[in-house]
C-alpha cells in the first residue's frame, strides 16, 4: 500500500513540519489501512515557495515540451494502473472492476483528453492589428474529493501542466494515497522540480490556508458546496480566482413515451455506480403518473438484484461508501423520507444482509417523493434514487429546476428530438439524453449551487490561462 505520511515538495519527497497523523480506512473492514499525515500553514507555505520559484521557468516551455511530457506521464499511467486500482480498492472500497477500468480509466482519459487539446490549442491569435495572448494564470491551489480520486486530481494537474501553470496540490484525507503514488508517476515522467507540489491535510489545516495563500493565483476546488462556499471566502480578500466544481441533486425526466424496460435498470445502474457516490448522479426519477407504478415495479427489480459485497470479491456491484459520516448521512435522510410521507418500495436503511461490518448500504428505491422533502433536497451520495410524479412536460421541467444545484439532467424518450428540447429547457451543465454517457471532449461543470468553472479538454485548460491582449500589430 502506498504511502501518505510524507509530502512531495520540490521535486523531493519531505517530512511534514508538524505531527498531526490520521488513520486512512477501508471503508469494508473499517480497520487502518494506511496513516496519512496532516500537514500545517507552514507545509503550504514550503511548498507555494517552490511553486512560485518553477512558475517563471515552466511558464516559458514551449507547447511541443509539454506535450512530451504528458506523453511521458500517460505511458507511466498505464504502465502502473493495477497499481493504481488496487489502491483506490483499498483505500475508498471501489470493486475491483470499477477500480480497474472506470476510475483508473477516467485519470487516464483526462491527461490523454487534455493531451488532445493542447496539441490544437492556440495560445496567440491575431485581430486586425492586436494579439490576444493566453497566459499561465500562475501558482494554483488544487483541492480534490474522495470519490473520484484520480479523476478529479487529472481534471485539474492535467490542463495546469498543459499551459504552463505550477500547483500545490491537496488531495482528500479519506483518500490520499492514491495522489502519493501520482506523485510518484509524475515525478518518474520528469515533472520540474516545483512544477508539481503535494500537500496532504485536511481542510482547516490545509485547504484554508492554500485558499488564503498570497502566493496563490488560483484555486480549483471540486467538493461540497458548503465546503466550495468557505474555499471561496477564504480566497476572497486576495482576489484570486477561484474555479468550482460543486454538489448536485440532478433530474432524471422520463418522459411519457420512453422505453422503460430499458431506462430504468440502465439508470438505475448508473447511478449506483461508485455506491452512488458522484455529485452528478440522476437521483430525483421524474416519471409521469401513469408510468409510477410500472417505474416502481422494474427499479425496485433492479435494485433487489444488484451485488453488493465486499469490493474484493468477484461480480460485486455496490462496495461500501467511503466513511461512517456518509453511512450516517444516508441513514438519516431515508429516516426523513418516511417521517415526511414517502414510501420505500425497495432497500430501505440498515446495511444489507450479512455485511454488518462496513459502510454498506442497501440499494434502495423511495417513491411518492414531493420535491419539498429533504431526501428530494440534498445530495444523499449513497445508491438511492427518489420518484416523483408529474402531470406534463411543463411541470416535469418545473420540478427538474426547482433546486438548489444545476449541476446535470437526463432525459429518455422515444423521439431523440423531443429529448433534446427538454434538454435544451433545463438549467444545468450538462444533460444526458437517452444514457448517453459523459464524453470528456465536452465540458464539466454546473450552474447556480453546483458551481462556476468548467473541466475537461480545452474547457478546463481556460480556467488555468489568463488572457493578454496586446495592441500595435498593424502592418
């Protein structure tokens, strides 16, 4: 098992200042698996110092420079991806198939999507006589979520490198070794010393004070939104830019002539991929009245048929969630479903039978959901799915918006036309029409609660550019 208890600072890996330590859980024994050390102002401060000290340097690389060295960092990547999987499986209970293919996969797919980009990106453009230049933004501050660890750590280092940018980088306490081991990749693939920094720590110790730092340009934070609120206050008095990826609470609309043999189980699916642990799983099921009853039927089918096991053991679906503070939220969001009038028509609380250690949760479906109880409010992050009803496409578009969050949408229907009118209507980053799944040419991010950046491909490299603009061209 990798290691946390030291950090990568400068191109070295070094002892923390302070001696704080907390035990890393395997959220299926609930027993240590690793120790990961918490680090302090003064690790941050260490490691902005080189941050700032490899900007200048970095930031003059030429495009054809980066491009090999996201090369060198893909074939390192896949060369060490079981080792990648196995961690991610220790560490945060993703199944082995989910480890090995879709979280270590979609690491891989932002630095080769990212890779992609920056081979067609144009960093100067002429406008009649003026140049507008795209400029490294500086020294950014990286603060990424258990969930999908290398995913969301690639989102952000992957388009940081492409530009020219430098980083401190402070990964989930939850989840941290699976950054230690990036470092590692990274550092074999001939990062520059300063280029990439690691900071383990939690979000007092450490993300508040890489937010505050002076030497900071920018933060990009992907977490709750309560957390989102306070990185961006703490950024604030430094004006600094901050970019968010935020909580969710999507829609999924299943209109009147969709194909529900096949929607239900494929959405169910997926949004129990992960334990249901993703901030843009299609939670709140949409369905119209007279279809209830058929929706219940066929998800709850689906759901009392989904493995979930020890993440080890072969064809298990559904791991554990990642901590006790999860399994509890989950636990008492169900308790207020039913105390407000809802109905479990499959799962329901408690773990499933025979897992009584671990933080497993029983997949479960909850229908004569109204959209003012708390299950149809806040983000449960836990393999659930709500139904409610509704009288027409308007009302479905009404309900689907009237949230907090607008981070996804989805909609079936038997007319793909129709489907992406809806699509169009909905007020959110991004909508799936008909189980298309995320494309990581497109862009990610939300509106209104769910955040106010975007990630992957070109999209994401914008948020680490500032843009220059320098007159006198004229011939």
């Amino acid at each position: 098992m990798q290691k946390a208890d030291r950090f990568y600072i400068d191109g070295s890996w070094v002892e923390p200042t302070g001696s704080a330590t907390a035990d890393v859980l395997d959220p299926s024994t609930e027993r240590p698996v690793a120790t990961v050390a918490l680090g302090t102002a003064q690790d941050v401060d260490r490691a902005v110092a080189a941050a700032r000290a490899a900007f200048g340097p970095f930031s003059r690389t030429t495009t054809a420079e980066r491009i090999a060295l996201l090369e060198r960092i893909v074939a390192i990547y896949q060369r060490r991806s079981d080792e990648l999987a196995a961690t991610l499986t220790a560490e945060m209970g993703a199944p082995v198939a989910l480890a090995s293919t879709a979280q270590v996969g979609a690491g891989l797919g932002q630095f080769t999507s990212t890779l992609d980009a920056l081979r067609g990106f144009e960093f100067e453009q002429r406008r009649g006589s003026t140049l507008i230049r795209h400029e490294p933004i500086g020294v950014c501050g990286l603060i990424t979520p258990w969930n999908w660890p290398l995913l969301l750590i690639a989102a952000k280092v992957a388009p940081a490198l492409a530009v020219g940018a430098t980083m401190v980088l402070k990964p989930s306490e939850l989840a941290p070794c699976n950054a230690a081991l990036l470092a590692e990749i990274l550092d074999e693939a001939g990062v520059p010393a300063g280029v990439f920094n690691l900071v383990h720590g939690d979000g007092p110790g450490v993300g508040a004070a890489l937010s505050a730092h002076p030497g900071v340009d920018m933060v990009s934070f992907t977490g709750s939104t309560r957390a989102g609120i306070e990185v961006a206050r703490a950024a604030a008095p430094t004006v600094k830019r901050v970019a968010q990826e935020l909580g969710g609470k999507s829609a999924n609309i299943l209109l009147d002539d969709a194909d529900l043999v096949t929607a239900v189980p494929r959405d169910l699916a997926a949004v129990f991929a992960n334990s249901g642990q993703s901030c843009n799983a299609g939670t709140r099921w949409l369905v119209p009245w007279d279809k209830v009853a058929e929706v219940e039927r066929l998800a709850a089918a689906a759901a009392d048929a989904t493995v979930v096991g020890p993440p080890q053991s072969d064809g298990v679906a559904l791991g554990p969630l990642v901590s006790q503070a999860g399994y509890d939220k989950v636990q008492r969001l169900l308790a207020s479903a039913v105390e407000e009038g809802a109905r479990i028509v499959a799962g329901g609380p408690g773990r499933p039978d025979g897992l009584d250690v671990g933080w497993y949760v029983r997949p479960t479906v909850v229908s004569d959901v109204r959209n003012d109880m708390r299950i149809a409010r806040e983000e449960i992050f836990g393999p659930v799915v709500t139904i409610t009803g509704y009288a027409d496409e308007d009302e479905a578009v009404r309900l689907a918006d009237d949230t907090e969050y607008g981070l996804a949408g989805f909609v079936s229907s038997a007319d793909p036309e129709r489907a992406r009118a809806v699509a169009r209507r909905l007020r959110t980053g991004m909508v799936h029409v008909n189980g298309a799944g995320l494309d990581f040419a497109g862009a990610f991010g939300g509106y209104k609660q769910s955040g106010n950046g975007r990630e992957y491909g070109d999209f994401g490299m914008r948020e680490y550019l500032e843009v220059k603009t320098v007159f006198g061209y004229g011939d």
